[in-house]
C-alpha cells in the first residue's frame, strides 16, 4: 500500500517525498484533449464514468504518489443556488452573480444528492486504485467562490468581491460564512468516500490585506479544516510573507507557491509539514534542468513533512517529458 502521501502529510519522516501536480489531469495530456473532443468540460465533470477515466491518465502515464479527482473548484457552488459553465477563452463564469445583498444565500441543498457524481467519481477511484496512491479531494475556498459569485466570470484583481467587501461587510461575512460550511461539509463527504487527503483552494485570498484575511477569511479556514477525518491541505497564492497566517488556519499541510523560498517558510513554519513548490514555468526546461531545480526544492525541505509538487497547476503547454523528469526525481531519492 502506498500511504507515502498521508504520512508526509501528518509531518512524518519518509523515504522520500511523495509527489503529485496540482492539475496533473489536464491539458498538457493528449489522451485528455482526446476525450474532450467528445464531452464539454460539464458534461466530464459530472459523469463519473468519464471524470474516472481523466483522473487515472496521469496515473497511467506517470504513477504519482496522489490521484486528484478530476472536478471543479466551482462544483461547490450548485447546491448553494448558482449555475456556472464554462467558456473558451474566458473560463468560469457563474449566471445571475451576486449584486447586493439581497443576492446571498441564506442555505444550500443537501450535498450528498445534489453532487452525488462526485461521491461516486471517489467511489470508483478508491476501487481502482485506493490501494496503489493516495486520493486527493479538494473543494474551492470562501473567497475565491464569492470572487467568482459576485463577478461571474475571473477578474485580474478581483475588485468586484472587495467593491463588495467594502460596501457590504455584513453581507460579505454572512456569504463567506455560508460558503465555508458548504465547502467543510463538501469536503468531508468526499473523506466519506474515500479521499485520503482534501486541499482547499482558496487561491485568491492573499488579495486581501493581512488585517482583512486575518477578520474574515483565517476564522473560516480553521472552521473549514478542523476536526475533518483526513490530512488537509491549504493553498493561498501570494502568502510568501504571511505564512504564520496560514499555519495559524490549522491546515496539516501548507502548500506553497512558487514565489516562496522553500528554505525561508521551513524556518518560518517549523515542523508544519509543507507542499510544493517548484515554479511551473521550469518545467520548459529541458529534463536535466527539471531534474537539478527539483533535488533543489527537495533538498530544501528536508526529509520530513513534505510533498513534492509545483507553486501552481500544470500549464497546458508543459513538455510531458519535462513532468515525467520531476516525478522520476522525487522517485529516485534515496534516504
């Protein structure tokens, strides 16, 4: 049984690092944009059947120490009310967003029925390959849903949601706080069906100035990732000098991106087990230059707490050669 993921995760001393990509199933794989010359991105998300066979591509091609299910960080959002879909060129974008405070939800629809898809997606992962790889869940975070929420579709500097914030405090707080316990609930129903390991993306919220993620959005990250039944993981872009924010969440595992000096946040964060962080873009390099910056990051973090991975997802241009080269390095150690 391959268990390197969760006990990396749980702070302890591994062999060596367990590895996956966040968007490992994705775009830069031909099988994948094969089976998207038949299905919209919807129509693969919800069918179990077919969110299976995207998941398990990188799996086959390149055996990670994780399989992350193939699904949204905006699934979320169906039960609380909001429809979204996905357009070329813009990406996400949610009908009827959030314009006042009459908007907010007050209550969403029960989870385990309305995503259902997703329960069984885990369901035929687990009975694949649950003993084989960890399986990673994940769910979008509270800001970075309401971002999307209030401006329906991404925005550069996500001036909608803080607009919002800032003329509407109170209605802020009541749709963060109905989020988040969509999101806690969502994630633990996926640990019901097998994830070994959830990671929150709240990807957006190191937008906000320190004393406003410290009001609004830290309260609801330890809410979110307290007393759930399986290792956490928590992702915010731009923490690089806030890391005590993130540690102070309770998330297990702190994953960071590539604008973090790994050496500095293991100073910074003690025996916090870490994720990441090699910048994507080396991965345009040729395989010795991924092999060399990879043993770096490694090096690093030091053979306790730690999985590999990168500061961000897979681009979609990404040589295979060059991500087969960094799952094979954090195969090769030796410790």
């Amino acid at each position: 049984m391959n268990d390197l993921l969760r006990r990396a995760a749980r702070g302890e001393r591994t062999e060596r690092p367990p590895v996956w990509l966040m968007r490992q199933a994705g775009r830069h794989l031909p099988e994948y944009r094969e089976v998207r010359k038949e299905y919209d991105f919807l129509e693969a998300v919800t069918t179990p059947e077919i969110a299976a066979k995207i998941t398990l591509q990188p799996w086959d091609r390149y055996r990670p120490d994780g399989v992350v299910m193939f699904s949204d960080i905006l699934t979320i959002l169906e039960p609380l009310g909001f429809d979204y879909h996905i357009e070329s060129g813009t990406g996400p974008v949610v009908e009827s967003p959030i314009t006042d405070p009459a908007d907010v939800p007050e209550t969403y629809d029960v989870i385990e029925s309305t995503l259902s898809y997703v329960g069984e997606l885990l369901d035929r992962l687990d009975t694949r390959v649950g003993n084989e790889t960890g399986l990673i869940g994940f769910a979008g975070g509270p800001f970075t849903l309401a971002s999307y929420a209030i401006a329906g579709h991404p925005t550069r500097n996500h001036y909608p949601v803080r607009q919002f914030k800032a003329r509407h405090p109170e209605a802020f707080a009541d749709l963060l706080s109905v989020f988040a316990d969509a999101v806690r609930e969502f994630l633990q129903y996926q640990i019901d069906h097998g994830a070994d390991v959830v990671q929150l993306f709240d990807t957006y919220a190191g937008v906000l100035p320190p004393a406003a993620y410290q009001a609004f959005i830290q309260p609801l990250h330890r809410e979110i990732l307290t007393d759930i039944d399986a290792p956490t993981i928590l992702f915010v872009r731009n923490m690089g000098g806030r890391l005590d924010q993130l540690a102070a969440t309770g998330a297990d595992v702190v994953s960071l991106d590539w604008t973090v000096e790994m050496a500095t946040a293991r100073e910074q964060l003690g025996d916090r087990p870490v994720q990441g962080n090699l910048d994507p873009s080396v991965l345009f390099a040729g395989p010795e230059t991924v092999r060399e910056r990879t043993r770096e990051v490694i090096e690093a973090a030091g053979d306790q707490g730690h999985i590999l991975n990168l500061g961000h997802g897979v681009h979609q241009d990404t040589p295979i050669e060059s991500v087969e080269a960094f799952v094979e390095t954090a195969k090769s150690i030796e410790r």
